[in-house]
C-alpha cells in the first residue's frame, strides 16, 4: 500500500462507525470469525479496543491484523481501523 492509498483510506476511516468491539473475554475465536465475515462485504473495518492498558491495546491490535490478513490503516484512542482488499468476483 503506498503513501496516497493510505491517506484515502484514513479519510474514510475517520467517517466509519464502530463494526466490532472486543470483549471482556478478549479476543476470542469467535470475534475473529465476526471480523472475518465482515471482511467479506466491506474492506474498511473498524474495532473498539475497550482496554485501558495501552500495551495489550497494541498487541491485541497487531494480533488481530495478523489473525485476519489485514493491515492497521489508523489507530486513534481506543479505535483502531483495518483494511483487507475485498475478494475479486
């Protein structure tokens, strides 16, 4: 993703309702799954880190990234927005 690419997609980010929210339970396999599905329809997604603990925040943030195939467009606060090019038909 080049310089130009990620400013657009920081633009629309900004704009974006929360689609998911990290549970008290943390990150399970089932929240993976939700934000996998909604990979499949949109390609801009972003998550609620309710955490305090800026460090877990980070981590649960990168885990996600890895766990989904998708990339941290921005992360702001306790929000963080993630992109996955959506499958070719």
């Amino acid at each position: 993703m080049n310089r130009q690419q990620r400013s657009e997609l920081r633009g629309r980010a900004h704009k974006l309702p929360p689609g998911a929210a990290v549970g008290d339970e943390g990150m399970t396999d089932a929240f993976v799954a939700y934000v996998e599905s909604a990979f499949a329809t949109q390609d801009l997604i972003k998550v609620r880190f309710p955490t305090a603990d800026r460090k877990l925040r980070k981590e649960q943030q990168r885990a996600l990234a890895e766990s989904t195939g998708s990339e941290i467009v921005l992360a702001i606060g306790k929000a963080a927005t993630f992109f996955r090019a959506l499958p070719d038909l």
